[in-house]
C-alpha cells in the first residue's frame, strides 16, 4: 500500500510584527509572508539599497557566538534561530521573512511569539511534495566536553544535556519527538537565558544592548531574577532544545534523524550540519510522495501561554 502524500506548507497571509534585537537594540519591524513551492525560508534585508536575499541554510551562516547569523553579500542578519525553529516546527516549508534592520526581534525571549504570528497568518498545503533530509548514517562532532551526534531514525528527536556548575543550572535532561504540537507544548515557550555577570560584560562591549528581564532569564549566582520565575522547572536545557530546532532546519529540509546534543550551541549545532551535508553518505533527500490537490490546514495544536490553536 502506497504512504500517503505529505505536502509543502506555507503561509495563509502576511503577518508582522516589530520589536527590539537582543544584540543591537535596535528597533526592528520583520514581516512574515508566503512563499513558492520549494523556494525555502528566506530572509530578506529591506534596509539595504538593493534588498538583499538571505536562505536559511548552513552556507550562509557567518557567526555562531550569541546567536546564529546568516550573511551573504556583506550583509548579515542576527539572531534568526528563534524564528526558524518557529517556522519549522509548525511544519513551515516556504516563507519569505522580510526583516528591516540587522538582527531578528528577540520578542519575549522564546519562540512563542512566532509561533503566534504564525497562527495569524495561518496555513496552506501547497502543491509539491515534502521533501526531508534523512539521516542515513551516524555523524558526530565534538568540543572538549561539549558533543553533538545525527543517528538515524524514523523521526526527528533531540535527547539534550546541559550542565552549567551552577545551583540552578545542573544536569538538566530532556528527550523529545519533535511535532508541531510537542514543539509548541514543550520548546515553544522556553526563553534565552544568561549569568548577570555574562550580561553586564556583553553590555559594556557594545552587545545585548536590547536585553533585560522582558525577553530573558537572568541568573545571578543563587538566584532567578525574573520576578514571574521559570515557565518549565528546566526552562534552560528546553531553550538549548529550541536552538536545536531552529539549527537543525538550516539543512535546507527538516531533518529526520535523532540528536544527541551534551552541553551544545550555535557552534557545534552549525558544525554537526555542516558536517551531515558533507559527510558522503550521511544523509539523503527524500520527496515524500506524489503531487495531489493541496488543501488547508486544520487547527489541532494548542499553544499553552495564551491557548492559541494552530490554523
């Protein structure tokens, strides 16, 4: 018996929405609109003289320090693995993200509010076939204590370690299949974090300029300083999860395979893909099925914060 067709996905309509980067502090306005069949995630750079196309893939990643970076052509775009993960977590293949300023809103820290954008906007079946990157054989990549491993699999799952030697931050552990609604219920929601010592020296160099209790947690080194607390008691090793999700999707295709990620980052998640789409071999695209009428999306997913349905 023939599997069932999966279809592209994009968006209903545009969206946008405008906000502050977490690096720049700079104020940003980032549009969210459909996009064709097999054209992919692309960012675009309105601000420039000639607007300038970004792809979210691994080729075009320049910087990995404090966030991932796209660039091409000298112009580069920063923090843009909340929104990818968003994006490819709802089962968004093709959206063009028009963005006029230098780095991605940070928002409220987490992917939550894309995912709500998304939402506004709504989806649309397209009329390709899905394609996937299947992981076909095992690749690893490591940093001293820090390691990152694809294995094969019929799924996408990230099993996640994070340990910072810190009393709140300890051998926190999660292992997750990564659906819309496990992305939505379980990753969505975390936010990015730092040490208020990392943050005041960041501040005095000129970066997380936007940052403040609004769109981060914030540790000192007893205490959360955000007065509402944790959304999830490991909000931490969650967000490291996030990132993987967006990371992950700059593959081109949604990854099918499982990660294993011990203390991991922007760096070694983008070397782990880089090395995949290398390594001969380890991973193959595959279309998932034949053409049929595209159609809309059902509403299914629940968004916690908010109680917000997928449409």
């Amino acid at each position: 018996m023939s599997q069932p067709t999966i279809l592209q996905k994009t968006l209903r309509m545009k969206t946008a929405v405008d906000g502050v980067g977490l690096h720049s502090g700079k104020r940003v306005r980032l549009k969210l609109m459909p996009a064709p069949s097999d054209s992919g995630l692309v960012f675009v750079r309105t601000d420039q003289n000639r607007p300038v196309e970004i792809p979210a893939r691994a080729e075009h990643v320049v910087d990995t320090r404090l966030s991932t970076t796209l660039g091409r052509d000298g112009v580069s775009l920063a923090t843009v693995e909340h929104l990818v993960a968003a994006l490819v977590g709802l089962g968004v293949d093709n959206a063009r993200i028009e963005v006029d300023g230098p780095e991605v809103p940070i928002l409220d820290g987490s992917a939550a509010p894309f995912v709500r954008l998304v939402l506004d906007a709504g989806l649309r079946e397209q009329k390709a076939p899905r394609k996937v990157a299947v992981v076909k054989k095992t690749v690893t990549v490591q940093d001293g204590d820090k390691t990152a491993r694809l294995s094969p699999a019929s799924h996408l799952s990230i099993h996640c370690a994070v340990d910072f030697r810190h009393p709140l931050i300890t051998d926190q552990r999660l292992s997750l299949e990564v659906t819309p609604r496990s992305f939505v219920r379980e990753l969505a929601t975390a936010r990015t974090f730092g040490f208020k010592r990392e943050v005041e020296y960041l501040q005095s160099r000129g970066f997380a300029l936007g940052g403040s209790l609004e769109n981060a947690i914030v540790v000192d080194d007893f205490h959360i300083l955000n007065p509402d607390g944790l959304r999830f008691p490991d909000e931490f090793v969650r967000h490291k999860m996030l990132d993987a999700v967006g990371d992950l999707a700059l593959a081109g295709h949604p990854v099918v395979g499982a990660m294993h990620a011990t203390k991991t980052g922007h760096a070694l998640n983008h070397r782990l893909v880089t090395k995949l789409l290398a390594e001969p071999g380890a991973v193959e695209i595959v279309s998932l099925g034949d053409v049929r009428e595209a159609k809309p999306v059902p509403a299914t997913v629940e968004l916690p914060m908010g109680g917000l349905e997928l449409a």
